[in-house]
C-alpha cells in the first residue's frame, strides 16, 4: 500500500458536487461544505483510518452524513 486512504465518494447537494476516488486523508473540499460523504472499502485499508475519519468530519456540515461501507 502507498499509505495513502482509498478513495471516497463525496456528494453535495448544495454545489451539487460529486467526485470519486478521492483521497479521504486528504479531501479537496472546504470545510462544512458537504452533505455526505460514502466511504466505501476505505477505512479497513487506510494506513490512518482516524485521520480519514477526522478529514470527513472537518468536510462535512453539521447535518451532514456519512456511509461507511
């Protein structure tokens, strides 16, 4: 592995957003930008599963959701 978090999905109804394969150690979004957020196949091979984690949560607005799949 290159340590690198696999890629999420991540769907904004607002800015009507939708990007795949993204890194979720590192998601290329503002914070509290997005409604929901999919991680499918992400955590249990990502080198930081917390990070990931903690990167989602800074992405997502207060209502927001996530999928762990």
């Amino acid at each position: 592995m290159d340590g690198q978090a696999p890629g999420a999905k991540v769907v904004s109804r607002r800015a009507g957003t939708w990007g795949g394969g993204t890194n979720a150690a590192a998601l290329p979004f503002p914070e509290a930008s997005l409604d929901l957020v999919v991680l499918p196949h992400t955590l249990e091979l990502s080198a930081d599963p917390h990070h990931a984690l903690r990167e989602v949560e800074r992405v997502l607005v207060p209502e927001g959701r996530v999928v762990i799949c």
